[in-house]
C-alpha cells in the first residue's frame, strides 16, 4: 500500500488509537496498582497495629520483636527487613533502640496523638526518612474509654516502589511490541479489506465504450463493499443502456436524415440534367418541400426530446378545459380521418379542467389520432372518452385496429421503433409520435398507458393530474 492510500491512512489511524487506548489502560492500571497496594498496606499495618494494642491492653503481658514477625507473616505473607514498633504512653516520648533504626520521636505528628486521644488509628507517611518513605499507623490502646498506651508500627515502602518499578518495566518492555503488532495486524486487516476495492479498480479499468460487458465482482456478502459493487454495476447496466440507446438513436436519426436529402438530392440532379418545363421545375420544388417539410417535423421532434430528456421542456400551464380541447383538434382531424374513411366520436362527458400546456397538449392528441387513424381499417370508429380515475384526469383514445403485441407495449414508446401491427396503411412515420407524447406527458406529471382488447383494437390513455 503507498502512503497516500487509504489503508496507509487505515493503519495509522488504527495505531494511533490502539497507541492511546494502550496508554489509557496502562496509566489507568498503574493507578490502580498503586491505590491496591496501599489499601492492602494499610489494611494490613492496621490490623498488626490492632493486634498489637490488644496485647497491650494487660499491663503485665509485653510483646517481642518474634510476635511483630508472626504478625507480619499472618497479615503479609512474609516480615519485611525495615518494619519497626514502639508502645508508649501518650505523655510519653519513644526512647531509642539500639537495635533499629528509628523515626525520631520529634517525627510523632501531633495529628497522631490526636487520633489516638480520640480512641482513631491514623496513617502517615514520612518521606525523608531513608532510601524509601515509611507508611507508619499509630493505634491507640484504650481501656476504660481512656488513651492507656500507644503502638506505632511502621514499614518501608520499598516493596511497594520496587512493585510499581517494574510495573512500568514491563509495559515499557511490552508497549513497542504491542505497537508492531497492532500496527502490523492493522496493515494486512486494512489491507486485507480493501483488496475488493482494488479488484474492482482493475476492473473498472478495463470498461471503457468499446467494452461495457465488464462487470464488478458481487461477493453476495451483504456487506458496504458488496452494495457498492452492485450499486455500480447496476449505474454500469443504465449506463450500458443509455450508451446503446444513444447509439440506435444516433444510426436512426441519420438515416431518417438521409432519407430525405437523398431524395432532394437525386430530384435537384434529375431536374439539372436537362432544360425542363416550367410544371416540371414547379413539381420538383413541390416535393422538394415535402422533403423539407418531412426534415423540418424530424428536427422539431428531436429537439423536443432533447429538451424533455434535460429536463428545458418550457410549459405555459394554464387551466384548459379538456372537452373543448378535444372537440378543437378532432373537429382539425375529421379530413384526415375522413381520407382514410375512419370516423371520429367522442363521448359527452361534464366539463373537467386540468393545467397543462395547450400546444404540447394538442401536440400529443393529435399523435394519438393519427397513430389511430393510421392502424385503423376502413370504415373504423375512433372513440375518444373523457374520465377521471383516482385523481386523475383520463382521455383514451381507442381504434379498432389489429390491437399492439403484448411484446410491443413497452417499446413503442421508444424513438424511432415501427410497430409491426398489421392493418397499417401508412408507413412515412419516423417512430417519434409515441416517444414525444409520452416525453410531453412526462412533462405535465402524468403518464400514458396503452392496452390492448382482442378483437376491438388498442386503446391509449393519458393520464393527467387533477
């Protein structure tokens, strides 16, 4: 992994927090060492001072420096080298010992006498004492509820020091070791779980326009990585999609292009061959304006779709009253319906008012009548019905024709596809009235379905919001 990479990052990231959590527990740890062992010391020096001061309490019965070690090896487990005891009365000031080295008796705190004149044990340490400080309990010896007698027991710290000394020995010894290793474990986890990452950049390098079949491994884990492996290939699939849309949509749109000038083309250099007459050059120009005119629709068309699939289709929506709209445009159709010998009917319906945008509206009626007048046979009856559904406004236009194959439904609405219905007497079409119809209804928030009744034809129906 180089270090600008994100398992780099992992793993520095990864050891700096198991570096602090290690620093947490072993300062919490030492800490807890420390106030153990000194509450276990305190216990321990109270309760041989506590046995001591029972001794005491007969006047005639004295204790040695044997019963203190018996003491200390019941309450410590062994009887410390630099441990040492006195009794003495409280007015009284501890004489020397030829035999220990003793705490000064102008080191007997007054807080100490204190304690003990109101029946308390009290701990002290006293820090320049020696090598090491001294823990010392003095306890009182009551009898009567009076202070009788004294009993100072006291021991090295050295023990204690030397414990947490090597305490931290150790972690100093065992912290740059747990260090490689979290380091270590973090780089090949880190690594370890970003190698699908890398799986997938070598893949990804491979897809490009010429190669889309190109897929990112799906490990079926479920996990985050798994999503995004799918998430991708699903973005790779719409892409794929898209990119062989554009293409058919690239290699029709030429075509349909070509077509006409092909034949401007031809007529222009038939009609430039030889002088002509005047007829002949006015019919020339006349088909050269259909051919024109034919171009003209076509670029519209695409530009309309353009504009849709971008999301610029500009809408003028205003109220429109749907009967009249509809009564307007195929009261405009009856010749053409009436060319192919289709009649036109519309059921009577309440007035029912939607926003929309009357030219594109009209645009996209008047696609649905003549894709119906189209595919409709001689002497058909298309019926237009005004409903509402659920909130919806409905207009269906219904033919009589051969009906659309269950396997068409989907993809008449796509630019530039013929539908194969028999029945049709007119094929100069260029496959973009349903895909800008339903672009326009896209548009307006609605929709447009298309179904199929055997025997009675197909039957479309636009659906706008109320």
């Amino acid at each position: 992994m180089r270090f600008k990479s994100i398992g780099f990052k992992l793993t520095c990231w990864y050891t700096g927090v198991c570096t602090l959590t290690f620093l947490l527990l072993g300062i919490t740890a030492y800490a807890l060492l420390t106030y153990s062992l000194s509450r276990e010391m305190d216990s321990a020096l109270g309760g041989i001072g506590q046995a001591l001061a029972d001794q005491a309490r007969d006047e005639e019965r004295r204790f040695y420096p044997a019963d203190v070690d018996e003491l200390f090896r019941r309450f410590f487990g062994f009887s410390p080298l630099q441990h040492h005891f006195d009794i003495f009365a409280p007015d009284e000031k501890p004489g020397p010992d030829p035999q220990q080295d003793r705490i000064p008796s102008d080191r007997i705190s007054p807080e100490a006498i204190d304690h003990a004149r109101r029946g308390e044990p009290y701990f002290e340490t006293v820090d320049d004492a020696g090598s090491y400080p001294i823990r010392v309990v003095t306890v009182p010896v009551m009898v009567g509820g009076k202070l009788k007698h004294v009993v100072r027991i006291d021991m090295s710290l050295e023990n204690l020091f030397k414990t947490r000394k090597q305490f931290v020995l150790l972690m100093t010894a065992l912290f740059p070791l747990a260090l490689v290793l979290a380091g270590g474990g973090g780089w090949l986890l880190a690594g370890r779980a970003l190698s699908p990452v890398d799986q997938m950049t070598r893949t990804a390098r491979k897809i490009s326009g010429e190669d889309l079949e190109q897929r990112l491994h799906e490990s079926g884990s479920g996990d985050e990585l798994d999503r995004l492996a799918k998430t991708l290939n699903d973005m790779l699939d719409r892409f794929h999609m898209s990119i062989e849309q554009m293409r058919r949509f690239s290699a029709d749109a030429s075509h349909e292009l070509q077509t006409p000038l092909t034949i401007l083309k031809g007529e222009m250099e038939v009609a430039l061959r030889q002088t002509r007459s005047a007829e002949e050059y006015q019919d020339v120009l006349r088909s050269g304006l259909e051919e024109i005119d034919r171009l003209n629709h076509l670029v519209e068309g695409l530009l309309l779709l353009a504009r849709a699939d971008s999301g610029v289709l500009r809408l003028d929506l205003q109220p429109i009253e749907l009967h009249g709209l509809m009564h307007d445009i195929m009261e405009q159709m009856r010749a053409i319906a009436g060319d192919h010998q289709v009649t036109l009917q519309m059921h009577p319906h309440k007035p029912l008012t939607v926003q929309g945008d009357r030219d594109h509206l009209r645009r996209l009626m008047y696609n649905l009548l003549s894709n119906a007048i189209r595919h409709s046979p001689a002497g058909g009856v298309i019926t237009v019905t005004i409903s509402t559904r659920e909130g919806w406004a409905v207009i269906q236009v219904a033919d009589q024709g051969a009906g659309i194959p269950e396997s068409e439904r989907t993809r008449i609405f796509e630019r530039f596809y013929r539908s194969t219905r028999t029945g049709s007497r007119d094929r100069q079409g260029v496959g973009l009235g349903l895909s800008i119809s339903a672009s326009i209804a896209k548009a307006h928030g609605g929709r447009i379905e298309v179904a199929h009744v055997p025997g009675e034809g197909a039957a479309f129906s636009l659906l706008l919001p109320r």
